[in-house]
C-alpha cells in the first residue's frame, strides 16, 4: 500500500483514491455523454489501469453493458486472456449479482467501490457473492471510498429524472 492519504480511512491508498476519482469521472460521462445510470468503473493491474467502463446498457441495448462488464471486457481484451489475475476494479456503486460473478470468474484479487447498493448489491450489503466460501475464487473486497461523491451523482441524476 502506498502512503494513506489524510482524508481516507485507514483501508484506502491515495493510488486507491485515484483510480475512483477517474471512475466517478468515468460515471459523470455516462451521465452526460449518453445519459445512463451514472456508474463508471476502473480495472487496475501491477499499478496500469487496462480497462475503463461505464454504464452503457441503454445506449449499447445491452442489459449486460454494466460499467463493471464494460471494464472486465476491455481490460481481458487488452491482454487477450478472460483471466484477470492480481487485478483490481474500482467502480462507484457496489456491484450487482451479474457483475459480482463476472468478477469472481475473472479471478480479481480485489473490489473497491463507493456507494453501497442497498437493493441489489452483491459485495456484502446484500449478497456476499464476493467472498462466498462456496465459490473456487474469492475477492477482498473494500467499500465506502468517496461513497457521498458517488451517491450524490446517483441522487441528483435519479432527481432530474423524476
């Protein structure tokens, strides 16, 4: 872990923070760029971020095109190979079932994201898909980094939706 940043808790690196700002950056363009759910995400390897993503599933007529998906998908395509061995992926909102599994199939080593995903999320506030002792794989898993910046962006786009 590289030195803690003064305003993040004690599980979080300033690299850790990094990498969720550029994936809320990543969530504030789909929100923009193509007005999707404001969910972006960064997968990260030995330091190098090999895949980017963000929410496309309405713009692309994919329900799988989660940003989360999107990133797995450039990332193994980056390194022609469907295993992500050591990887970590920061995303904003905690992640659902779908993409929990995807994660577990891909071999991450490690999960960070932001808000918690109260309905639906699989990374430990209402599934714990991650870590399920009857999967072959499990990934460590961290939430809360910048949870209000992320939370704030799905309030207000859920707001002007209304």
């Amino acid at each position: 872990m590289t030195d803690l940043a003064p305003e993040l808790p004690g599980v979080f690196s300033a690299e850790d923070a990094q990498h969720m700002r550029h994936a809320l950056q990543l969530a504030a363009h789909a929100r923009d760029a193509e007005n999707e759910v404001p969910v972006g995400a960064v997968l990260v390897l030995d330091g190098q971020v090999l895949g980017l993503g963000w929410n496309r599933n309405i713009t692309l007529h994919d329900p799988t095109a989660h940003a989360e998906i999107m990133a797995l998908r450039a990332a193994g395509e980056r390194l022609a190979n469907h295993r992500l061995s050591g990887a970590t992926l920061y995303v904003t909102l905690e992640p659902c079932a779908m993409c929990a599994m995807a994660m577990v199939h891909a071999r991450l080593a490690r999960v960070v994201y932001a808000a918690v995903e109260p309905k639906t999320g699989a990374a430990g506030s209402v599934f714990d898909t991650l870590i399920d002792a009857r999967h072959n794989h499990r990934i460590a898993v961290a939430g809360g980094l910048l949870a209000e910046e992320s939370a704030a962006l799905l309030r207000d786009f859920f707001r002007a939706r209304r």
